[in-house]
C-alpha cells in the first residue's frame, strides 16, 4: 500500500514537473515554428499550425539583411569576457566574506543581492552621461564592465554559497604549509569549488547573453550583441513575426544549444552544497 502511494505521488510530480516545463518551454517552440511560416500564416486567425504555409525565406533573408556573424561575435565577446572579468573579482570577494567575514558581511550580502531589484531605467540618464564622457559608448569593453557590474552581485552571492560549504581547515592546512593567498586561492579554493564556479559562469553567460535593455541603449552599431539584431526588424510599418521570429530564433539557439549540453553541469553547481 504505501509503496503504491509512494508510485502514484511520484508520478503526480513528474507529470506536473513536465507540465511545467511544456508551459515554460513553449513561447520558445511556438517562436520557432512561427519562423518556418510565411507572414500570412504568422497572423493567421485562428493560428496554424499543421496547415501553415512551411517556408525557409525567412532565415534567407533575415542573414541576407543584416551582418549576423558580427552580432554573434559581440555576444560572445560580451558574455564570456564580463563572466571572466566578473570572476576575477568575485572569486576573492566570496574567499573573504566566506573565510574571513566582517561583523556586517550578511548586511553587505543582502545589500548588494537589493542592487538587483532596482529598475534599470532608474539609472538610465547617469549611465549614458558617464558612456558617452568616458567615450564607452557603443564599445565593446564599456559592455563588458556594464554586464559584469549588473551580474557581479549574483556571482559573488553564488561564490559565496559554494566556498561556505568548504572547510576552512583545508585553507588552513595549505597556509600552514607556506601556500601565498594567491596559492590558496588558485591551487587549493578554486579546484574544489569547479562546480560551483562552473555554475556561475554559466548563469552569467546566459545572463549577459540575454540582457537587452542596456546593449540596445548602451549601443548602436559597433558593438551592438544579438539582442539589438532582434531589435533591428521591427520596421515602421509594423512588426514582421515571420521574420521577428526567425532573428529571434537564430539569436536564442546559441545559447539554448549550450544550456542543453551543460545542464548536468549547471544542475550540480546549483544543487552543490544543499545536501551535507
């Protein structure tokens, strides 16, 4: 009996998990389908799915109009290069709040967790001033510093979980042993925290990849990411969704392709630490 109640309550959380996930998963699935369709069959009413017109002109033209490899490249040079330059700081931030903590280092954990939920229109104004006076503007490394300030409060709470779960003795031992900060920081912390770090790049990535607001504001031309080529093909006239859908499309499958192949991954540095 109790193992047939055990059965049936598993599999009510497996079909809600996977209802879940189908609700998630499908503005991106109807994107993609909408991109395959001709414009008439995107605003169909009712809308069309197995009798809709099937076509690939969309993704011809869409990479015949504009420079796709150069929107691609910026987005990789913004999403990786601020997650490697955010590390760099975050990784000695959360050492010292984990292994060497203040009598207010929750209060300053919990205000910079609080920069996060400030609206980012609320420093609008101050943020192009200072991009265009220090000539950042619509540059990639003024991006760079941009995203890894945005994400940095995230990385260094992340950073932080993981090392607390880290005993402070194996630190110790390696001082005891003559092992500099940098020696203990590199050689000792950072290969027993792989998952952890490796789950924080990630996140960071998908994050930087994902940010629209401040690289299409921040931005024009030169080192405009992804975001601002979706951004391209709303027209005056109206929006295309045919062709809205197939930019979108070709903007969101980088970094779907690389959350599929390193889920196990990000899964174990997110869960590292919750089970003693």
């Amino acid at each position: 009996m109790a193992r047939a109640v055990t059965t049936r309550r598993k599999l009510i959380y497996t079909a809600a998990a996977w209802s879940v996930a189908l609700l998630i998963f499908f503005p991106v699935l109807w994107t993609i389908l909408t991109s395959f369709k001709t414009e008439v069959s995107a605003v169909a009413s009712p809308p069309q799915l197995f009798t809709a017109d099937w076509t690939l002109e969309n993704y011809a033209e869409v990479w015949q109009r504009s420079d796709y490899p150069r929107f691609f490249w910026n987005s990789v040079v913004l999403s990786v290069g601020s997650t490697l330059l955010g590390l760099l700081i975050a990784i000695p931030a959360a050492w010292s709040m984990a292994f060497v903590p203040g009598p207010r280092t929750k209060d300053l954990l919990m205000w910079m967790l609080s920069t996060k939920m400030m609206p980012a229109a609320a420093v609008l104004i101050p943020m192009y001033l200072i991009f265009q006076r220090t000539g950042l503007f619509d540059s990639r490394i003024g991006l760079v510093l941009a995203l890894m300030l945005m994400n940095l409060p995230v990385m260094v709470w992340m950073l932080y979980t993981y090392f607390k779960e880290i005993p402070g003795e194996i630190l110790e031992a390696a001082r005891m042993d003559g092992a500099s900060l940098s020696k203990e920081i590199i050689y000792v912390l950072t290969p027993m925290a792989i998952p952890g770090i490796a789950s924080t790049m990630l996140l960071n990535i998908i994050l930087a990849w994902n940010e629209a607001f401040w690289t299409i504001t921040l931005t024009t031309t030169k080192a405009a990411p992804l975001s601002a080529f979706i951004a391209s093909f709303s027209a005056p006239q109206g929006l295309f969704y045919a062709k809205l859908s197939a930019a979108s499309t070709m903007a969101i499958l980088p970094i779907l392709i690389l959350g599929w192949f390193s889920q196990k991954q990000l899964v174990r540095g997110l869960t590292f630490g919750a089970v003693k």
